[in-house]
C-alpha cells in the first residue's frame, strides 16, 4: 500500500546525516532538533502552537484532558473512523457520542453533529478523513452556537487547505481548539518510528497539553496535574525536519496518482472515485472507492487482486459501534452511510512514489475484474 523504502533512499543522504548528528550529540529526548521541528511545523501550519508527542493517539487524549473535559462528558465523533479517535475519549471515562458520515466525502456532517448534541456534549472531534478537511466553517458555528469544544483529528490530513467562505485558508487542523496528528511511518509526513503532535492558537491550552505532555509538570519535579509521558523523540524529530519541506512535493505526487485513478475508474460503472469536499484540498491519505454489488464481492475483488500481487485494503470494515469495545454506548439500530460504507469501500495503493508504470498495472488489475 506504500512505498516507504524508494522515498527513503530519495532523501538517504540527509536523513542519515541527520540521525547521525543526533547519534552525536546523544540528545535524545527533547533538544534542538524537536524545537527545531516545532518551529518549522508551526511555520508550515501557520499556527501558534505546536506541541510534539509520542503519537496521534496520544495528541487526541492530551487535548482532551487539556481541555478539562470529566467523565461522563460527551464527544461527538464519526462511526466511519480509525479506532483511536473513540479510543482515548472511553479510556478517559467520556461517551463517545457516534453519527453518521456523508457518502461522498466520507465525513462527518454538520447536520449529523448538530442532531447528536445533548445537555451533556462538550465535544466535536472532526476527522479528516482520508485527506480532506470535514465542512468546518458549519462545524465551527455549530460549535460556538452550543459552546462546544472541537479537537481535529487531523492524522489523515497533513497539509491539506480548508477555505473558508470569505476566501481565506487554513491549513487542517489549525481550525479546531486543537488540532491533532499522527507521524506513524505510513501517514503523508511520516517518521520511522511512532510520533504526533498537537496544534492550537490558544495560549493557555498550548501550555496546559505541554505540561499534561511531561507527566503534569510545571517546572522541574513539581506536578500541577495528572498528565502522561508523552516525547517525539530527536531521532523522529531530525527525521521529520528532513521530510518536511518535501510533503507538498509528496501531496502533489498522491494527487496526481489520484487523478490518474479517477480517469480509469470514472468508465466502470461498479465503482464510484472518491467525492470531494468543494472547500478542502485533498492529500489522498488514502485513495478509497465504492463498489456495488454487496461486501462479498467487493472482497472477491480484494482476493483478485491480491492473487495478482496488487495489494487493496478495507478501510474501514466495521463501525464503530459494531466493534466490540464500543458496544455498550451503542443504543441500537445501525448508521445507514456508515453500513453502506462498511461493506461498500476498498482503498488501492497510495503513496509518493507511485509512477504511471505502477498505476497500470494497478489500474489493469481492477478493470480486469469487471471485464
Ligand atoms: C484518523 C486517525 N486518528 C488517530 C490515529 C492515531 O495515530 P497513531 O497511530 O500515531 O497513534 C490514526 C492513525 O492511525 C488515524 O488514522
């Protein structure tokens, strides 16, 4: 599904210059290479804040407990999602509150955010999902109106533009309260390692998640609050100050590997490409189609495929209130999109290395099916 090992030996000579200065300075936690990346993500984001963690789980969690929400708390999240996004908000003792997603875009919707809020709401999380921003301008309305707190997963999203309809754009998760993201190897702005980060405007929330981030610290050995022990580390750090200026080259890249799926698939009439949201740009996290015909053929296609040496994936297979963990804040019944979705969607691969060569292949593998 990706290509880590070409973009690697790409850029091989910077990044092993790079670890091999931090290997020489032995500054492994913290230091000038994690500021260094922190000013230059701030920079690229355009955003105030930016605070590096050990993951995108891990941002998702401290933002939430920066924020101060208590349990029994409820956040709206997407049922069309990755795990971690509910993962954190049931470990803190919070509901997850989960809604349905439009079909085209994937996303979670103004009106389904809106339905779902209660007394008890606290919370959006908007997750961009698969490289474009959810509706925000609404979403950040909705939240004002109800003075509700939104935390943008943006693991998904890095780099992509979300224009608001007085013209100006912002880069995705620097809309929200905080913004959140993952550098897991695979993600667009990916480490070699686990990493993540949070983004914010807000002062006071900026040093609240600094502070939860190193174990509740305000200063050397006194502890204000409760907090995690969560570090990028230098290593990860000099990695992403490599790739860094590189991710709109690679954002290009996946967009016109998109663009080169969407001319061959827009003929078959079993598949639809995916939407896209008129005010976002997308960075193609993944590229993620529809098919017709019921999950047990989209999965023979999957095994077609696979028995051709292409690789295709379900993102996802199951909502998430039909996963187990998350049953019991379920009330019943099923999300129609999210089913639909559920048993419709299969991802091709995608990634910055993808050539016209690969995508042939690619592309011949599925028509075939269809043939
Ligand atoms: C939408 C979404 N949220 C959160 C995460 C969590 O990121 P991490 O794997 O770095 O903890 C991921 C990563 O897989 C993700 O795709």
């Amino acid at each position: 599904m990706v290509d880590l090992k070409t973009q690697y030996q790409r850029i091989q000579s910077d990044i092993d210059r790079e670890i091999q200065e931090v290997l020489q300075s032995t500054m492994f936690i913290g230091g000038p290479k994690v500021n260094t990346f922190r000013e230059k993500m701030e920079a690229y984001l355009g955003v105030k804040h930016v605070i590096p963690c050990a993951n995108g789980t891990d941002a998702l969690q401290i933002a939430m407990m920066a924020l101060g929400l208590q349990p029994g708390d409820e956040v709206i999240v997407p049922a069309f999602t990755y795990v971690a996004t509910a993962e954190v908000i049931g470990l803190l003792g919070l509901v997850p509150v989960m809604t349905d997603v439009d079909q085209e875009t994937f996303n979670i919707t103004p009106a389904q955010v809106e339905a779902a809020i209660t007394p008890r709401t606290k919370a959006i999380v908007p997750v961009h999902l698969f490289g474009q921003s959810a509706d925000m301008e609404p979403i950040l309305a909705i939240a004002e109106k109800y003075g509700l707190f939104v935390i943008e997963d943006n693991a998904q999203a890095i780099g992509a533009d979300y224009t608001f309809s007085g013209g100006h754009s912002v880069k995705t998760g620097a809309m929200g309260h905080f913004g959140c993201t993952s550098f897991f190897p695979s993600k667009n702005l990916g480490c070699y390692g686990d990493g993540g980060a949070l983004m914010t405007n807000d002062d006071d929330l900026a040093a609240a998640a600094r502070m939860i981030a190193n174990h509740g610290q305000s200063r050397q050995y006194y502890h204000d609050k409760i907090g995690v022990n969560s570090r990028l580390d230098a290593i990860q750090a000099a990695i992403l100050n490599v790739k860094l200026p590189h991710l709109d080259t690679y954002n290009a890249s996946r967009r016109g590997a998109a663009m080169y799926y969407d001319n061959v698939f827009a003929n078959i009439p079993d598949l639809k490409i995916p939407g896209r949201q008129h005010n976002s740009t997308h960075v193609f996290h993944q590229y993620t189609l529809r098919m017709s015909g019921g999950s047990e053929r989209r999965d023979d296609l999957k095994t077609y495929l696979q028995e051709l040496g292409i690789p295709a994936m379900i993102y996802y297979p199951v909502p998430l209130y039909g996963q187990e963990a998350f049953a019991h804040y379920w009330p019943g019944g099923t999300l129609p999109v999210t089913e639909d979705l559920c048993h419709s969607v299969f991802s091709l691969p995608m990634h910055s290395e993808l050539n016209e060569e690969i995508l042939k292949v690619i592309t011949d593998g599925v028509c075939g099916f269809f043939k």
